[in-house]
C-alpha cells in the first residue's frame, strides 16, 4: 500500500508540474502576443531603429561636406601688415590680399573668413579673424577654422625661423615636433576609435534600462487593468495565482526581449553603415559573449523588475497609485549609472562590488563592468547573475502571494501586516 501511495503521490505531483508549466504558458502567450500588438509597443519598438535611420539619411543630405577624416588643408586668406617675410610651407595653402580685397571678397560671400596679421607682429602676438555677419556658425566652419588656426600658427612659426640660419630638418621639427603612436606592453597597437567602443556599451545599457522600464510598465498596466476590471476574478476561477502571475512575468519579458533584440539587431545594421560617415566607428567591435551576457542580464533584470511591478499592480488602488509607487522602486535601475565615476576610477572599490551584487542595481552596474573591462571578472559576473536569478524567483513567488490575498481589495491598501503574512503564506 505505501508502494502504490507512493507511486500515486509522484505521478500527482507530476501531473501537477505538468499542469502549471502548461496553464504558465498559455498565460504568457497571451501576454506576450496582446503586449506586442499594442500600438504603444510597435510604435516605441520601431521608432528607434526608424530615428536611427533618419539621423543618418540627414546627416549626409544636410551635411556633405564633414568629413571626420582629415583632408586637404583648407585655403588660408591672410592680409599682412607687418614687416614680417612670409615663408610659407609646402603643406599650406596661403591666399595673400590686402585689407580692401579681403573685405570686398568677404561682403560677396567669396570668403567666410580672413585673418589679418597686425603691424606690431611679432611683438604684439594677437591675430584678428574677420567674420562675416550675415552668415550663421556650422560644423563645418568650426573644423576649418580649427584647421586654419594650426595652418596660420605653421605658417609664423616658418616665417620666424627663416633666414636664422636654423638648419631644414629643424625647421620641419620645429612645424611637426611629434608624431604620436600608442603602444601596449605586448607591442601590438591599440585599435583607434576607442571614444566610440567605450561609449557604446553605456548607450547599450542606456537602452536596456529603458528597456525594463517600458515592459515593466506594460506589465504593471495589465494587472492593474484586470484587477479594476475584475477580469482577473474570471482568470483566476481557472488559472491558480502562480503560474498566472509567473506566465505574465515571462509572456511580458519575451516582448520586452523581443524589443531589446530588434534595437541590437537595428545596431548592428547601422553600425557599417554609420562607418562610413563616422570613421571612427569603423573599429567598434560588439564582443559576442559581451552582448550574450548583457541579454542574460536584461532578462533577469526584467524579471525582478517585474515581479517588483506586478506586486505593486495587485497593492494599489488604482492605476495611478501603482505609477507612483513604481517610480520609487525604478529609481534604483539607474543608481549605477549616477555612481558612473566609481567605476571608472576603481572596478574593485567595494561601492562598484555592491552595486553588482544587490539585484535592483546588479544589471546597469554589471554591464558598466563589462563595458569597462577587457577580461570580465568571472566571479563578480557570477555572483551577479546568481543574485538577481535568486531575487526574481523569490520576488515571483512574494508577487503570486500578494495578489491571492489582495485579489479583493477594491480601493483599499492593505496594511503591512497582510503582506507580510501574504509573503510569507500564513493567510
């Protein structure tokens, strides 16, 4: 008899197994294909790839000429009216002009700018630019008048050493004095762009963090909604609280997953593309095993976030209650981004090992550790990713709880007393 007790209460619970991982997947089914045709969702998921696009396209129609690159050194109009020689080197192009030319030129729109060098000169070191008024400041006069500059500071360092009996190759030092190379200890030299690789991965981080605020929202609308609208009565005389609150926590994490992936996929299309424009994205490279862990991390990240929410959706009286209360808790996904200059003075300070341990604060704080490391250190990247699975599971469980027991409190908060027993199963 104990055999055939036993045999019957395994196959109970297997069969019981079999049901919650069923009824949890039809409930995140329903979720995930309602949440991904809302409007609201289709509309934020493309409009990043779409605004990406769009900067591009302008920027090479509204701005053909800029050029990261450098290239040929722009025309320098200079009016001379000292009784200084002007020695001007092969690199530089020198228009010469007197002061009635120049001006005449300028008010025709032939020049934009001209530089006039004064008669005390060399004694009185100042150079006047003259401008034109009637034509606004661009990007592309900033970067020709930064190179005239270092064209017209070549052409008076030339001009003063001629004639001093200074020998050629000192007078080419004396216009170049170095040429700077990067090296590591290993000899190999660094990949150039690394303004634009240390950048994106906290762009990427950026996106991800708004990423869980906006699912997360979507999660804590539908169980408010559902709760206001007693659907969720309906819902329940079917689904039992766990498997209903954990498949709304998965069927909402694949949009938000979902989204994630077409804004990465949407990167990386562009990233070739923006290449061309921007040469110093041409050596941004995403490490594969650094863009699978930053999904693993949204995915957890997603997961205690969500479980936070749908708490708040089943405590709050309403809506707009429920919003507030989810802007306390959000706060602390961008705690690491506010603490961005520990990380980059010292990855191990005990303020950065926290932040990637306490699971509100582990996704941001851990993808800046990525960002920033070469070799990710295994052991913080572990015990993080361990923290929030740990966190998600448990705040999933205390989410179900809360919305068995508050499931028919209509315009009341409940008080922490039945929380904390709702928690910890005693109601």
């Amino acid at each position: 008899m104990s055999g055939a007790g036993s045999q019957l209460t395994t196959e109970g619970r297997q069969q019981l197994r079999r049901s919650f991982l069923r009824l949890m997947i039809l409930v995140a089914r329903r979720d995930y294909l309602r949440t991904i045709r809302r409007r609201g969702y289709l509309f934020g998921t493309i409009l990043l790839p779409a605004g990406l696009g769009l900067f591009l396209v302008l920027s090479t129609l509204l701005n053909p000429g800029f050029e990261t690159v450098p290239g040929p050194p722009p025309l320098l109009p200079v009016v001379n009216h000292s009784r200084l020689e002007l020695n001007v080197p092969a690199s530089i192009q020198v228009r010469r002009l007197e002061q009635a030319d120049a001006r005449e030129a300028l008010e025709r729109g032939q020049l934009r700018e001209y530089y006039v060098i004064g008669l005390d000169y060399p004694a009185d070191p100042t150079i006047e630019r003259i401008l034109s008024p009637a034509r606004s400041t661009g990007i592309d006069d900033l970067q020709r008048r930064t190179q005239q500059e270092l064209a017209m500071a070549a052409l008076l360092r030339s001009s003063l050493v001629v004639g001093q009996d200074i020998p050629s190759e000192m007078v080419n030092r004396l216009l170049r004095p170095l040429e700077l190379r990067e090296e590591s200890v290993d000899g190999v030299s660094p990949i150039p762009g690394f303004e634009a690789g240390f950048l994106l991965p906290y762009a990427f981080t950026f996106l991800f963090v708004m990423s869980i605020f906006i699912t997360s929202g979507y999660l804590l609308q539908s169980v408010t909604e559902e709760k206001e609208n007693r659907v969720v009565e309906i819902l329940l005389s079917s689904v039992p609280p766990l498997p209903l609150m954990t498949g709304k926590i998965l069927g909402l994490g694949a949009a938000g997953l979902t989204q994630v992936v077409v804004w990465v996929i949407s990167a990386l299309v562009a990233l070739p593309i923006a290449a061309n424009r921007f040469p110093a994205m041409a050596a941004v490279e995403i490490n594969p095993l650094t863009l699978a862990l930053s999904l693993l991390l949204f995915a957890l990240g997603y997961l205690a976030f969500g479980a936070i929410f749908a708490a708040i959706g089943a405590l709050a009286p309403g809506t707009r209650e429920a919003q507030q209360y989810s802007g306390f808790f959000g706060f602390f996904a961008v705690v690491p981004l506010i603490f961005a200059g520990a990380f980059l003075t010292d990855l191990q300070s005990p303020l950065v090992v926290a932040l990637a341990l306490i699971p509100l604060t582990a996704p941001a704080a851990t993808l800046q550790v990525l960002a920033l490391t070469s070799e990710p250190p295994w052991p913080l990247v572990a015990a993080s990713l361990l923290s929030l699975a740990i966190f998600a599971a448990l705040a999933t469980i205390a989410s179900a709880r809360i919305f068995r027991a508050t499931l028919l409190l209509y315009g009341a908060r409940p008080s922490l007393r039945r929380i904390v027993g709702a928690i910890s199963a005693r109601d």
